[in-house]
C-alpha cells in the first residue's frame, strides 16, 4: 500500500555513533564559556559525559549546551538528595533501638559540596549524543535558576523537583504542586522523609522466605 | 528539507494568526471548562481545565497527579531485581518495554552484557510490547473521534498479541520476565511459527485501519493541519518517539544510540512525517507498528543459540557509579537514571518517562484551537496515565 506521506525518510544509513573527542569537544565548549564556573567533568570513554557547573552558571550552562554545544533536545530536570537514608532500607524492627547508620554525605560522579544537587539530561539529535549536568543546590536557601528560559519543558520538570525535593526555581511562573495537596507538609523525596508505608507496617523481613533447594543456609532466601 | 521547514514555519504562521485572530474578533465572556478527571475521553484520570473564547481555547492547564504511586522513592527500598515489577506498572499496555532500560542500566553498572539469544528475546518482547500498546492506540483513536468498530478490531488483533506474551512470560500484562544479565526464561515451544502467524495478523490488521480510518474524509477532516507541534517546540519540550518524528525530527533511540540490543541486525526503516499535526502523529504510529511486526519477523529468524543468562552472581550487588539508560518505548524516550551506591537496591533512580514530556506540550499546543480539536489533539499525542504520574 502507497504510503500517504509524500516525504519518508532516508534509509537506516545514519547511524554514527560519538566518539570520546565529540564528548572532550562539549568539556572544552563549556569551559571556554562559562570559566570558573564549569566545576567538574567526568568522561567515560565510549559511554558517557557529565558535567557539574557552580550553582550561579546553571542557566547559562544549559544556554551554553543548547546554542553552543547544538543540545536542542530536553530529556528530563531532577535531584538527588545525596544524604543517606536514616531509615536505611526501611527494613528496620520497630521494636529494637535504631541502628548506627553512616550520615556522611558523599556525592557521586563529578563530586559536589552541597547536599543536594539537580541534574538535567540533555541531547544532541543531529549527532547523536547526551550531556547529564549537575549543579550544587545551596544549603541554606536551596534555589537554582530557572531553565524555563533554555528549555520550556523544564517547566513540569520543575514544578515536580519543587515539590518532591523543595528546591526552588528562581524565575518560574508557576511552582504549585503536581502531585501531592498544597498543604502537604514535607518534600517526599527528600532521603530523611520516611516511606510512611513501611512506619505503618513495618517491613515483615526474610525470615519466612524458604531457601531455594542447594543454596547455603546463611544466603538462603536474601532475595 | 527546505519544504520540510516552510511547512512547518507556514502552519506556526496559521497557529499565530489564530491567536491573534481571538482578540480581535471575538469579544465574548470567557467561559471555564473542565474536563475530567474522570471523562472517557481523557483515557483514565486526567484533569483539564479550559479557559474558553467562545469556541477556541485560550488557555489550558493538565492536572496530572492523580495516579501518582511514588515510584522514584519506593524504588529506594527495593533490591534491583525486585524494582523490574514496579516498573512494569508504569505504562501498563507495554509493560516489558518498561523493564528494558531499567535492567540495562543495571547491567551498565555492573559491566554484564546478556547473551545475544537473551538480547534477541529481549528486542523480540519489547516490539511485542510496541505492538500490543499501539494497536490499542490505533483503535481507540477511532473511538475519540467517533467511530467506535476500530476499537474492536484494536481488542480482537491485540489478545494475539497478549496470548503471545504471556506464552513466554506468563503474564498478559505484568511480565516481570527480565533479569539482571538475561532473562528469566527461554522462548516456549512453538512459539516461532505462532508469532509469524499473530504478525501476519497485525499486518492486516494495519491495513484495515488504514483503509478504514485513515482514508476516511471525517478522520482526515479531524486531524489534518490541527494541533501542529514545530520541530524546534517539539524538541523544546522533549518530545519524544513518534510525537517528535511526526515533527520531522529523524531520531529513534533504537537505531540513533548503541545498546545491547538487536535492532542493528535488522533491516528497518524509521517513519518521520513533515507536518506534524494530529494526522502525521497518528499515521506516524500506523506505520512502526507495522514496522514493528517486520522487526518482529526478521528477529524470529535470525534468533541465535546458546544460552539466555550471563554469569551473575545470586545475590545482586551493583557497583557504586550513575548510568543513564533510555530506549524507544510505544510512547517515547524513557529512560532510567540510576545511581547506586554499592548496595543491594539503588541509591536513587529519576524515572523519565515519556508521557509526562509528551503531556507538559498539552498548554502550548491546545492555544487556539477549538473545543472538539481538544480531544482529538489529546488522543493523537497518546499517553498513558501511569507513565504522566509514575
């Protein structure tokens, strides 16, 4: 059957895949605009660049990535709360006193200094490759530009990082929640806010799982 | 492509002076409408609200969160073998598709790679799950605009479909059937020339829309030139899967990116179309799902030998680091960002999943139109509730 397009596209012949000096090429770009404000930088060869600018060069970085670096595809905006959960896995007995647990903020691929950070995906469709950034959010007042300006998609993205992290977005319109009433109290995501479902019922445990056949006693049933 | 981008300028001009046009003509009373949450033409729960001029729409807000489960934060309690049945809920007509770049990522991490048999299965069930999402697509698109035989044809061709995937998997919906370094099992007996039949069916299936939908004049009259989404926007937004290549926007993850998966041993074709209105969204999606039953044909039979899992160790720990995994899900990008911090479960995954970029557009683009084009424009950028809320 005749398609009903009078334009289709050209045979699968475009696959071109990005080299490590495409990804040194985006590193370079970034430094040469931004300066001192490109903080960090972490290539993996033949997989993947990150990239952590300071909390003020967050909206020209991502200027930066769009007109500069040819970025024009948005993929997402998000956070990571880098403190590890009080409550561990949420496996704790309610009825024993709480276990130690390591507090020490330690940050992931291209370092940091604060506990949270937002990060942003962003991708070249003409030459087929991806940039993650991240940027310290600060402490004390946790605020980042707006990427509304750059992208318009970080609208949503941002509204949601809002409420879930509440980290704020200077320059956006429009930061009510999504998801969760208005007057929720909390920011769900935020590693030291309990999943209220395993304080209401506590986790049952492993004890009652039945080793499979062969395995040893001690790692049986840790599934 | 110059005609590509005089198209597109000539209908954001038409777009424009229909903006413009409200203002000027028409000086009635707004009126506030609402829609949903629960509408049947809103496929589940979502909630807009209109402000109207007259007839045309000056300014709509989604309210998505009604089905929101909180998937980012429970994942930060679970193991990595056990998050693949969360996530399998997220866009709940293709399930495995959703399990795909999570376990990908997983497997990044660790530095495993599935055995080419279980990367064959693997690209075999996620064009399964392509197929059986977007037949529905196709069918409840005639149901949007009025027709209501499509949308049995859609359920009839789909249960082959579902049959097929529950054969290997055991579950018609819910899958759950990859695993960290291959999958759980092998194919079932059979189950080649069933599926050869079943894609046979689907073909004609396809053809049947086409032929009954698409040549329609009311189908045309609908959706031709309505809801035009420019490239540049469309990329603004993150758009994504057929949304943006009905832009005009040549970039599918499964032949634009490198992953262990088997669609570069394939010969295939990515469908784009120039105008991006409601008609080449759809039409976009008539074609790879037929596309989708030549994959499915071609993998059926190249399908290599050997075994179907790599060497993993029983209890799973990944290695500290962060991945990004995304692949050409029915309904676009969806990607996982995983990072873990050397434990049994992951430290923190952001789901991106493609309806919530696909939906964020809805303000932009429902500007100016008339009511009944809401719908149809709705129906045409096809999302899935679970996949807005996650």
């Amino acid at each position: 059957m005749a398609p009903l397009s009078d334009e289709t596209a050209p045979l699968n012949d475009t696959l071109a895949l990005p080299g490590d000096a495409l990804r040194e090429g985006v590193v370079q770009a970034l430094r040469d605009a931004l300066g001192e404000g490109l903080l960090d930088s972490l290539i993996k060869p033949n997989d993947d660049v990150w990239v952590r600018v300071s909390t003020e060069a967050w909206r020209e970085a991502g200027l930066v990535l769009r007109d500069t670096v040819g970025c024009d595809h948005f993929g997402f905006l998000s956070a990571i709360d880098w403190l590890p959960s009080p409550f561990g896995r949420g496996e704790d007995d309610p009825t024993a006193p709480a276990p130690e647990r390591d507090t020490e903020i330690k940050q992931g691929y291209t370092g940091g200094s604060t506990r949270m950070q937002v990060f942003a995906r962003v991708t070249n469709i003409s030459k087929h490759f991806g940039v993650t950034i991240k940027a310290d959010v600060p402490d004390h007042e946790p605020a980042v530009d707006s990427w509304i300006p750059v992208y318009a998609g970080a609208n949503w993205h941002e509204r949601e990082c809002h409420e879930m992290f509440g980290i704020g977005f200077n320059g956006h319109p429009d930061l009510r929640n999504m998801y969760l009433p208005m007057d929720f109290e909390g920011h769900p995501m935020r590693k030291d806010f309990p999943l209220l479902a395993r304080l209401v019922k506590p986790w049952p445990g492993i004890a009652d799982v039945e080793p499979l056949p062969g395995d040893d006693a001690e790692d049986g049933g840790d599934a | 492509m110059t005609d590509l981008a005089d198209r597109q300028k000539l209908s954001y001009i038409a777009a424009q002076a229909a903006d413009a046009r409200l203002n000027v003509e028409l000086e009635t009373e707004g009126m506030t409408l609402n829609i949903g949450p629960q509408h049947p033409a809103t496929h589940g729960t979502l909630r807009i609200i209109v402000r109207l001029d007259g007839e045309q729409v000056i300014w709509a807000e989604p309210g998505a969160g009604y089905m929101h489960r909180g998937y980012e934060k429970l994942t930060e309690v679970r193991t990595f073998p056990q998050v693949t049945a969360l996530v399998n809920r997220i866009d709940w007509l293709g399930s495995f598709a959703n399990e795909v770049p999570f376990i990908l990522a997983a497997e990044k991490l660790m530095d495993i790679e599935a055995p080419p048999r279980a990367q064959w299965i693997r690209t075999i069930l996620f064009e399964l799950s392509r197929i059986a999402n977007i037949s529905l697509f196709l069918g409840d698109l005639g149901v949007q605009l009025g027709a209501v035989t499509p949308v049995f044809m859609a359920f009839r061709d789909r249960e082959h479909v579902l049959n097929l995937i529950e054969s290997v998997t055991g579950g018609r919906f819910h899958p759950n059937f990859d695993r960290i370094g291959g999958l759980k099992d092998d194919l079932p007996a059979g189950f080649i020339a069933e599926t050869k039949q079943v894609m046979k069916k689907l073909r004609n299936f396809c053809d049947e829309i086409e032929n009954l939908l698409f040549g329609n004049e009311i189908f045309q009259s609908r959706l031709r030139g309505i809801g035009v989404i420019p490239a540049e926007v469309a990329k603004q937004y993150g758009l994504s899967g057929a949304n943006l290549r009905a832009s005009g926007v040549d970039w599918d993850l499964r032949r634009d990116q490198q992953l262990p998966l088997a669609y570069d041993k394939v010969d295939w074709k990515v469908w784009t179309h120039p105008d991006g209105d409601s008609f080449a969204r759809c039409w976009i999606r008539l074609q790879e799902t037929r596309e989708a039953t030549l994959i499915v044909d071609q993998l059926l039979d190249g399908i290599p030998s050997g075994p179907i899992m790599a060497k993993v160790p029983r209890i799973i720990k990944v290695p500290e680091g962060e991945a990004w995994v995304s692949t050409e899900n029915p309904l676009g990008e969806m990607g996982y960002y995983v990072v873990s911090k050397g434990d049994l479960g992951p430290f923190r995954v952001k789901i991106r999943s493609a309806s919530f970029n696909n939906i964020s557009i809805v303000p932009w683009v429902l500007r100016g139109v008339y009511v009944p084009d809401i719908i149809s424009i709705l129906a045409s950028l096809y999302f899935i509730l679970g996949d807005i809320d996650r």
